[in-house]
C-alpha cells in the first residue's frame, strides 16, 4: 500500500466515523468546491484513467507501517488529546454505522 493510499483509508475511515450530519457538511464542501466538482463529474463520465485490472488490496505490513510517514503525522493535532482513546471513539462509531 502506498502512502497515498494509506493516508485515503484513514480520511475515509475517518469520514465514515463521522455523525451522518457531520458527513453532510463536508459533502456539501465537496460540491461547493469547482475543483472537486470537475473531479467528481469526470470520474461519473468515466473520463479518469483508472486500471484495467484493479490489483488486490492488501493491508501494510507492521515493518512498513512502522517506517512510513503517516505514524506521527497527526501528532501536533490539539484537538485530539489521547490517541489511542481516540482511534478506539473512531472504531467504535465506524462499527455502530456498519
């Protein structure tokens, strides 16, 4: 898994974490954007190059987890406070929107 892709899941494990509420604010963001806007109505018309074969998704390893960029990239968050506390809140509402 790349970096790229890594730090998607974790935005999309987060959005779906979120309050259907909450989901509708930054959808609405989405749309009131023109950029993501163009992006979204290409991907509808099928306009974005995307692979013939979509390769199967495999999670990273602990080694490659350990020595890429996303472990510590929240770390000066405020907002926050106790990590672990805090991924446990985002596991227990993504499996209650199951």
């Amino acid at each position: 898994m790349t970096k790229t892709q890594a730090t998607a899941e974790i935005f999309w494990t987060a959005f779906r974490a979120l309050p259907r509420q909450e989901q509708d604010v930054v959808l609405r963001h989405i749309l009131q954007d023109k950029r993501l806007r163009r992006a979204l109505a290409q991907l509808d018309r099928g306009q974005v190059a995307r692979p013939a074969h979509a390769p199967k998704k495999r999670g990273m390893t602990a080694r490659q987890l350990a020595t890429s960029e996303i472990v510590g990239m929240w770390a000066d968050r405020t907002d926050i406070g106790d990590s672990v506390e805090f991924a446990r809140k985002l596991r227990e509402q993504a499996q209650r929107r199951g």
